[in-house]
C-alpha cells in the first residue's frame, strides 16, 4: 500500500512539521458520554487543524477498558490519523500477530508498541499477566511483517506472507535518575531503533536537562528516529499519585508535588498554573529539535490544548529560559552532562567484584557453557545421553534446578537466560519478565510492580560494569522464551541447542535490512 496514504507517516516524515498529538484514555465501556468525548475532540482537531493525529491507550494501570482498535477506525473514518497503543501484557505472541493483522485489514496503520502496565484489577482477584514477548520482539515481528516475511514454524527460518503497512513507534524513558535507570533505557532505545522502530515518544516527565541528555545520546549513537516528547497537564490528584510511583512512566518530584500543591490553592485551583507548565514543555521540546509534542491529561479537552499551544508559540523565543524553570528531580541525579541538578554516579561502591557466586558462576561458565570453548564437544555428547537416557537425564535435570533454585530462585523454564543477565533471572525476579532490557516504571531504583525490590536490571548493570561489560548489553538481543521447554534442563537445551540460543535473535534484524523496502 501506498504510504502516502498515511498521514500521520508523511507528517513524520516531513522535516518542516512539528507535529502535535493528543492522548485519550478510553473507560471501561462501550457506549458512554466519554467516548462522544473522544470523537468531538477529534473532529475539532480536523476543524482547527492544530492536532495531526489522536492516541488511544490499551487498558492504562492494567485495569480492564474498552480496546482501542473500534475507536481508531470511527476516528480515522472521520479523516483524522489515529495510533492506537499496542501492548503485549495481555496477548501472547500469536495473538499479537493476530491483532496486528486484524489492524491491518481494518486499514488501521500507526501503532504505538510498549510492554503495558502490570495488571491491577479484576474479577475475583488478580487476572494472570501475559508478557509473553517484548516490545523489541514485537517491533521486530511488525518489521518483518511489512517487509512481507514471517517467522517459520520451526522458528530458525523465515517464509514469505503478504506484506503489512504498519508505522509502528515505540517509548523511550529518559527521566531516570540512576546511571544504571538511564543507561538502560538508552540501550533498550537503541535495540528498538534496530528493531525497526518509526518514531518514539517520550514517558512523562518534568525535567527539560533529561530531554536534553536523550538527545545529546541520540546525537552521539547516530539515532535518526523522531521523537516527540510528553506534555502533561499536571494537576494537584495526578502529582500525588505519580509522586508515590503509582503511574507507570510518570515521574514527578517531591519539589513539583509541593509546587502543584500550592497552586492548586489558588482560585482557578491550579489550572492557569497547569497550562502554563505544559506550554513551557512544549516551548523547550521544539527548541531542543525534537520532532512534536504528545499532549496527555487525566482528561484532556481542546480548549487546554488550544491555550497551551497558542502560549507556547509566544514562549517559543525564550524557550531557554523555560528549560531553566523546568528541573524537577531528585537530588544527586545521574545526568551525562553536568547541567540541572549535581551529577553523581550509582552506588559506585556497589561496582566493585564483590559477589562470590556470580564470580563462581563466570568461571563455570566459561568452562562448562560456551559452545565454542573446549569443552563444548564433550558437554554436547553428555547432554545427548542426558537426553537419551530418560531416567539420568530426569535425576539430573533434578540436581540442575535444586542448585538454581538455591542459586537464582529458578522457575524451571528451561530457556535459560542467566548468562545473558549476569546470572540474574528474568523469570523469577522480573515481573514482566523482560529479557531485553527494564521496562519504564517510575520508580527510581525499585520494581514498577514491587517498590521493596530493586529493579533487577539495575543490579544487572552494575555486575556488567563492575567487569567492563556493561555496553554489551546495548548489542545484546535475547529472543523470546520457548515454552515447550518449560520444566526441562536448561542445561540440556543450551548444549543441544534447544533453547532461544539456537540462532542469533540479531539475524531476524538481520534479515529485515537484507529484505529491503
């Protein structure tokens, strides 16, 4: 299909636009006043012409709601460009697959990949979270599917398929405050760049020095992808709620909350001052180059985003004077430059070699669990007749996960991914079970799911830097999980070649740049 057909893609791709969108939060209901809401919003966006295209989310906080995908297309129907958000928390990857080919017959092309939000609510306790694979899987799926290439069934190999027409963008996090939170998420950016991302859009945020470090880092690594930075209208109930970290991707301050606080004591109760911010957002996100802005409220009318755009074009030629006002953080924040709040590095006493067991396990490692070492051969013919000989094989596979169980807290999935994250467990110790990198919680060092736990790809980082290793983890692709593996020997499947390193995940990548357009 034709891309100029895609509005939102041409706009994007037209170096002269900035291009402003609007995000909706549809409810937990199919026909509601709210929804009207949403379709009035847009046909005054088509009628001003200020708004270039809608997002819709995918059951925001993990709560149930209305799927997007029907209101994209009565958007779209009535002339508007729409991106609907594209989550994997609640669908495997075949039915990921599956939406993603119902989108397309539904001429619905402009998709917004991210993980989703942990599940929070539903009947009768906790419904089960999916995660099956990530966003780095899924861009690369969509990729190929544009490409006109599919992965096989025996997974090693690709087969044609009519070809897609998706521009699908991705998130990428800057307001990290740790050397390890920020360089995480500049890596995990980078893999979604080659991944095949179109475009990214910020998380939420309110410091204009983290803007500028993301670009800078863009600039450095040669990224050529747009990006638009999130605007948020933030009133005293929001910044209370992103403050304690109960909003996915939302940061803000314990000086912001105290600012909003007290703004929120005025007459209008806080909105000049709240419209006033985001037009100073949207001031320094132009200034600094980035592609458009993503405008988000908790509910967002077009009268707000016609007061701050119309502000932040007066605001516009003193934009550094904006990104001054705008540094909200903690204190001691990790920046690459030494603009906005003190610099300082992560724990750095906590980047010296001073694990045992993880030592340990590097040695055994290296000598037991590297296909070219010497002794792979001999490892390759023990684990055929662990395979062979059912009953050793099951005593073994015993041993390997008591020793894991004590080791790592292992799950038994048999697709092991422990050397790859520093013999530290996706499975067990990520709720999301992200193998690729951290997802974008709000929380500074802690789990978005578990605020007493440390996000364990912090701790992945600062065993990676404490050996000098820690940018592999930018050129480190790790495939999905194969779950006819699960409660087998992971040792087993890595030397028979069972398991995800059976191929280089970075070859599907490959692959899709051999393909061309």
């Amino acid at each position: 299909m034709d891309n100029r057909q895609n509005t939102f893609r041409r706009l994007m791709e037209d170096s002269d636009t900035f291009i402003v969108t609007c995000e909706h939060i549809p409810g937990r209901v199919s026909r509601d006043k709210s929804l009207d809401n949403i379709l009035t919003f847009a046909k005054k966006s088509l009628e001003t012409g200020i708004v270039h295209a809608l997002s819709l989310t995918d059951n925001p906080g993990g709560t149930p709601a209305i799927l997007p995908d029907p209101l994209v297309k009565e958007i779209e129907q009535l002339g508007l460009p729409a991106i609907v958000h594209f989550t994997a928390k609640d669908m495997n990857r075949n039915m990921l697959e599956a939406r993603g080919l119902a989108l397309d017959r539904m001429g619905i092309k402009n998709l917004l990949v991210m993980s989703g939000d942990y599940q929070t609510l539903g009947k009768s306790g906790l419904p089960m979270p999916v995660f099956d694979i990530d966003p780095i899987h899924i861009l690369n799926k969509l990729t190929l599917m544009n490409k006109g290439w599919r992965i096989g069934k025996d997974t090693r190999t690709l087969e044609e398929c009519p070809r897609t027409d998706f521009f699908h963008g991705a998130v990428v996090s800057p307001y990290k405050y740790t050397e390890p939170g920020f360089m995480l998420q500049m890596y995990k950016m980078e893999k979604k760049a080659r991944a095949g991302a179109h475009f990214f859009i910020t998380q939420l945020g309110f410091d204009a020095s983290k803007l500028k470090d993301l670009r800078n880092y863009m600039l450095e690594r040669h990224i050529t992808v747009p990006v638009m930075g999130s605007v948020f209208i933030l009133r005293k109930g929001a910044a209370s709620v992103m403050n304690h970290g109960e909003i996915p991707g939302a940061y803000v301050s314990d000086k912001l909350l105290s600012l909003v606080t007290a703004e929120s004591e005025s007459d209008d109760k806080g909105r000049s001052a709240s419209l006033e911010r985001a037009a100073m957002q949207v001031a320094v996100i132009k200034g600094l180059g980035f592609k458009g802005v993503h405008i988000e409220a908790m509910i967002l009318k077009f009268d707000m985003v016609e007061t701050i755009l119309g502000r932040a074009r007066e605001l516009e030629p003193d934009w550094e004077e904006c990104f001054e006002k705008l540094h909200f953080c903690p204190e001691g924040s990790f920046y690459l430059g030494q603009s906005g709040c003190t610099a300082r590095s992560y724990a750095s006493g906590k980047l010296k070699k001073s694990w045992v067991n993880y030592l340990v396990m590097r040695v055994l490692h290296k000598l037991l669990f590297v296909k070219t070492g010497g002794s792979s051969g001999l490892m390759r013919v023990f684990s055929r007749n662990l395979d062979r000989f059912k009953l050793v094989g099951a005593v073994s596979h015993f041993f390997e996960w008591v020793m894991k169980l004590a080791c790592f807290n292992c799950r038994d999935c048999g697709d092991c991914a422990l050397p790859e994250l520093k013999f530290l467990c996706p499975q067990s110790q990520c709720p999301k079970q992200q193998r690729n990198g951290p997802c974008g919680g709000s929380r500074l060092d802690a789990c978005e799911v578990y605020p007493d736990r440390p996000c364990v790809w912090n701790r992945v980082y600062v065993r990676a830097k404490s050996y000098g290793e820690h940018e592999d983890i930018r050129d480190t692709v790790i495939g999905p999980k194969d779950w006819k593996l699960e409660r087998s020997s992971g040792w087993v499947n890595f030397h028979l070649g069972y398991d995800h390193t059976k191929y280089d995940y970075a070859d599907f990548f490959n692959a899709v740049e051999r393909s061309g357009d």
